[in-house]
C-alpha cells in the first residue's frame, strides 16, 4: 500500500471520527437552558425532514408518487419493512411507467 | 422488523446494553444493509477506475465508514494526490454528524464514557435515524446502535471490497428502485415520528431550506442548513 494514500485515509478516518463524536462531546460541555432543550426537541425531526425533502421531493414524479406511497403505508401499519418494500416497489414500477 | 411506535419524550433512566438489544439493531438495519451494500458494490467499481489497490479500499471502508465522504474522496482521487483537498472535503461533508450527535446526547450522556464514544464510530444517518426511532419509541438498549452499526458496516465493507475485487458485472442499483431504499425507510421514520400538531413548523421550515439548500448549494449542506433551521424554529416558539 502506498504510503500517501494509508496517510490520507487515516486523515480521513480522524477527521469523520472526530465529527462522529463532537456533537455529543459539544453537549456535554454546555449547560442546558430552556432554549438548548427546546432545540433538541425539535432537532431529530428536523434533521430527518431535511434528510428526506430532497430525494422525496424533488428528485422526480415516480419518487415524489414513492414516497407519498411509503408514507401512507408507515401511517396506516406502523411496519417499517413494509413501508420499505412498497417504496422501493412502487419505484421501481413508476420509473418504468412515468 | 418492528412497528412504528409513537414517541414519546425521553426521561432520564439508565440505559441497558445486551446481546437482545443489539441483535435488535441488527435485524431492524438488515432491509438497509442490503441498500448499503450495493452502495458498495458502485464504490468499489469506481475505485478500481481510480486505481485504488483492494487493501486500500478495505482499508478506507473500514476507518472511513461513509459513503458520502468516500464517494466525495473518489471524486477528487487523481496523482498527485490532492492530500489536503480531500480531507477538508471529508470534513465538509460530514459537518452533519455533528447534529446527528448532539440529538443523541439524551441518552448517550447516561452511558459510560468509553462506551458512548466508542458506539460513536458507528454513527451515520441510518444507524442514528433508526437508533432515535428506538429510544423515542421507549427502547433502552444502547447496543441497538452497536448492532445497527455492525450491520452496516459488515455490508458496507463487504461490498466496497466485492466491486473492487470484481464487481465490473456490476448493474446500476437505480434500476431496481434500491437507492431509494434510504428514502424510504427515512420517510417512514419521519412518519412514525409525529408527535402532534407542534411538529409541523420546525418539519416544515426544515424541509423548506432543505430543498432550497439542495438547489442552490452543492454537496450536502442542505442537511445542515435544513435541520438548524427547523430545530432553530421549534427553539424559538418552545423557548419564550
């Protein structure tokens, strides 16, 4: 293996570690508020809201139909393969006909 | 693979670690790691065309352990190898674990130190989506994220290093609907995650900015920007 590239894998591991384990270091050395709980109440949904808006919706017509899909289906069930499966599914069956 | 729990909101009680609660991770990751390791499969084809060696690739999927940060490395690899361009774009592109880490601290906090920053290795946004939806949903079992995240990384390294090896037969994942498989699975936790009327504008004006970030910005900062907005809005209605 050449030197460089184990050296600059091994900067990359370090570094994405590092963010891996900083948020909640960050926390640990805050004192909470009022304001600093209130913002981690919202913060998982905001953070998978944000995850999802761009593939869900603007990535197309069979993905937004997809997602709109697996959304009902998680809704309605509450299973989470399920909702996978369909997603996927209907997907794979809208790209084909849209 | 469980149910879609309503959540609930956390209260400070220790957390358990066993066998159970990581074979639980394990199994509720099984339907994604098949996404993930065709992920890897498309990483190690196009790190073959990048003249990466096959210990190279095992070498990177196993310290590295990020797609996006690994496919965004590819797309910089070229000789001379631009060393520092690739690390601050590692740096860039996973910015966002922070956040992810920090919606963690509920319950992370309540572990032995080591242990906490040692399961941290394993975050990503599917371990950390899925290991939310089990402590929101009343789970307790911090090994959920271990389980979860050996998962994943089992697939993930498996398959970066099966597309180095001799993946070139290798057919495009978004053919089968695969890639959406993430979407998928994160809609449905988004879904199983409402708590009431409350959410509506801090999801809202997160996926706003997502969508406009995504638009305008490059890479995933949209991520970032998304969750700081929502969160931030649902802080200053909830914090008067």
């Amino acid at each position: 293996m050449r030197a460089e590239v184990a050296a600059t894998i091994l900067g990359m591991a370090l570094l994405t570690y590092a963010t891996r384990a900083g948020g909640l270091w960050l926390m640990g050395r805050i004192t909470t508020t009022p304001r600093l709980d209130a913002w981690l109440r919202s913060l998982p949904g905001a953070i998978l809201a944000a995850l999802v808006a761009p593939a869900a919706l603007a990535a197309g017509p069979a993905e937004a139909l997809a997602a709109a899909l697996t959304a009902l289906v998680a809704a309605r069930t509450g299973n989470l393969l399920g909702a996978l499966i369909v997603g996927v599914a209907a997907v794979y069956a809208l790209r084909h006909l849209l | 693979m469980s149910t879609i729990a309503r959540t609930e909101v956390a209260a400070p009680e220790a957390l358990t670690f066993t066998r159970a609660g990581a074979l639980r991770g394990a199994r509720q990751t099984l339907p994604l790691a098949a996404s993930s390791l065709t992920g890897g499969l498309v990483f190690g084809v196009l790190a073959r065309g990048a003249e990466l060696g096959l210990a190279e690739v095992a070498l990177m999927s196993t310290m590295v352990f990020s797609g996006s940060a690994q496919f965004l490395a590819l797309g910089l690899w070229a000789t001379p190898l631009p060393v520092a361009g690739i690390l601050i774009a590692t740096l860039i592109v996973s910015l966002r674990h922070l956040l992810l880490g920090a919606a963690l601290h509920p319950w992370l906090a309540r572990l032995p130190t080591a242990r906490a920053y040692g399961l941290l290795f394993f975050l990503s946004d599917e371990t950390w989506a899925l290991t939310t939806h089990h402590f929101r949903a009343g789970g307790r079992d911090a090994a959920f994220l271990l389980g979860s995240g050996l998962t994943m990384a089992v697939a993930w390294i498996g398959g970066c290093v099966l597309g180095r090896a001799g993946g070139s037969w290798l057919t495009d994942p978004a053919r089968w609907g695969l890639d959406f498989a993430f979407t998928a699975v994160f809609v449905a936790l988004l879904v199983g995650s409402w708590r009431g009327r409350g959410d509506g504008l801090p999801w809202t004006v997160a996926a706003l900015v997502a969508l406009a970030a995504h638009r305008w910005l490059p890479g995933q900062w949209y991520i970032v920007l998304g969750a700081l907005a929502g969160s931030g809005a649902g802080m200053v209605r909830d914090a008067r």
